[in-house]
C-alpha cells in the first residue's frame, strides 16, 4: 500500500497544513525530498481513465496513533489501497500517473 496525508484534517493556512505533516511524519525524509500535493478526485478518474477501469485503488483513512516520545498523532495520514504487487508493470504504469497528477511539490524539510 502507499501512504499519503489528507491536508483538510488540519487547520490554519496552507502553509500551516504543511508543516503539521511534516512534523507527524513517520519516516526520515532525505535532505533534498519534496512532498507532492495531489488531488484525489483527480488521481482516481485519472487512474480509471488510463487503465481503462482495471484500478480497484481506493483512499482510506488510516489515522495513526501516537508513539511517544517522537512521533504525535497523525490524523492525516491515508492509504491507497488496492495497489498492484511490486515489480508488475501496473506499479510503474500507476507511479507515472501519481506523478502526471502533482498540483504542486514543497521541500520534505522546512
């Protein structure tokens, strides 16, 4: 499955949301790592369009608790399920389509 955080479970500007999951994530984001902002609605007619209906991915919120002493709670955080085992070509034909789908990319690291 592949992960990804729902910004609208934070308030406060743009900006703010951004910084809220940066701050929960749970993973070492590399120094020169970016965060994709996508548009689900897009990404699942996208998928449905370029695949002719073969996608069964679906958004699930999956909200995570929190594990001290490092990580907060994180009612952000979302999985894409349904995703094609890696090393078949669907992977690669759906990592191509997220991509195509950014809106917009900001730094991993503030």
């Amino acid at each position: 499955m592949t992960s990804f955080n729902w910004m609208e479970r934070f308030g406060g500007t743009h900006d703010e949301r951004v910084n809220e999951i940066r701050c929960r994530a749970r993973i070492q984001y590399k120094a020169k790592g970016l965060l994709a902002k996508l548009n689900v609605g897009s990404v699942m007619q996208v998928l449905d369009e370029k695949l002719n209906g073969r996608s069964l991915s679906q958004f699930i919120e999956d909200p995570l608790e929190p594990e001290p002493p490092h990580h907060p709670d994180d009612p952000s955080h979302t999985l894409m399920t349904h995703m094609p085992a890696e090393g078949e070509l669907l992977v690669e034909a759906i990592g191509d389509i997220l991509a195509q789908c950014v809106i917009d990319q900001y730094p991993a690291k503030p």
